[in-house]
C-alpha cells in the first residue's frame, strides 16, 4: 500500500482491521497489571457479578482497538499524535474467545490554518465483535501530516 496523507482521506471514508480473538490469559494479564477489578480478575466473583463472567477492561478493549487500527498502516506515515479522545463509550461486555475487529471511519478532515505541513482528522473508531456488534466507540483528533510536495531531481 502506497504511504497515505491527510490529502488522501476523505469524510466517510471507512476501513476495517483484522481481527483479534481476546483469551481468558490474555484479559486477566492485563487486568492485573492495569485494572485489577474482580470482574477482570476472578472468574468466580466475575460470575457473581451482573456481567455473569469473567470480562475484559475496557482500557484492554481500547488498546486492543487501536492497536487493530494502527495495523492497517493507514496512519504510518502520517501520524503526528493526537492531542484527545472524544466520547469514549464501553457499550457492551468483551469476553474471552470474542475476536475483535476496529472499524475506522474518517468523520471530519480539516486543514491546520497556522501549520499548512498538517492537518486535524476527527475519526470514529468502533471496536466490533464477531457478530459485528459495537463493544466500543471513540473519537480521536488526531494531526495528520499532509502529502510532501514533490521535489525536483537534481541531474
């Protein structure tokens, strides 16, 4: 795939990741090192609990998200960072043996007025399970550099 730039996006433009199937070892790592709630935890007190079993944190869920979407090399070349997120929502339970995908939607693409090498990006990112439902959505702002101009081969 050719390096994209800001210049090559458009609103709604829309691509999907590969998938990422979350393991029970995998879900109860994390929660121990970042989020050691007993529902991430434990499986027993995670089956006593409203969730009825053991789930992923939602920071786990994010982060998986992302990563999802960082792999797709459509940013590689032209990601500047992001100064925030936006509207972050956990709106349903991951569990171990869900497989994973992120949805990346481009909403709104708007050129720096005081940077003209960049431009801001508002893109929804949506982390979908296998029966394509939403576990999670977000928007980030994020800078994008825009195409290089072409330079002049010297002969």
């Amino acid at each position: 795939m050719n390096p994209r730039y800001f210049d090559d996006f458009s609103p709604g433009d829309r691509f999907v990741s590969a998938g990422k199937t979350m393991t029970e070892g995998e879900i109860v790592a994390f929660a121990f090192t970042y989020d050691p709630q007993p529902i991430h935890l434990d499986r027993e007190a995670a089956e006593a609990s409203p969730y009825g079993g053991l789930i992923a944190s939602g920071f786990q869920t994010m982060a998986v998200g992302f990563r999802l979407a960082w792999q797709t090399n459509l940013f590689s070349a032209c990601s500047l960072g992001s100064p925030g997120l936006d509207e972050v929502r956990w709106l349903k339970p991951v569990r171990p043996g869900d497989t994973l995908r992120t949805v990346i939607e481009i909403v709104e693409l708007r050129p720096s007025a005081s940077k003209p090498d960049r431009g801001v990006a508002r893109i929804r990112y949506s982390v979908i399970d296998q029966i394509d439902e939403a576990v999670m959505t977000m928007i980030a702002v994020q800078i994008l550099a825009r195409r290089p101009a072409p330079t002049e081969k010297s002969g």
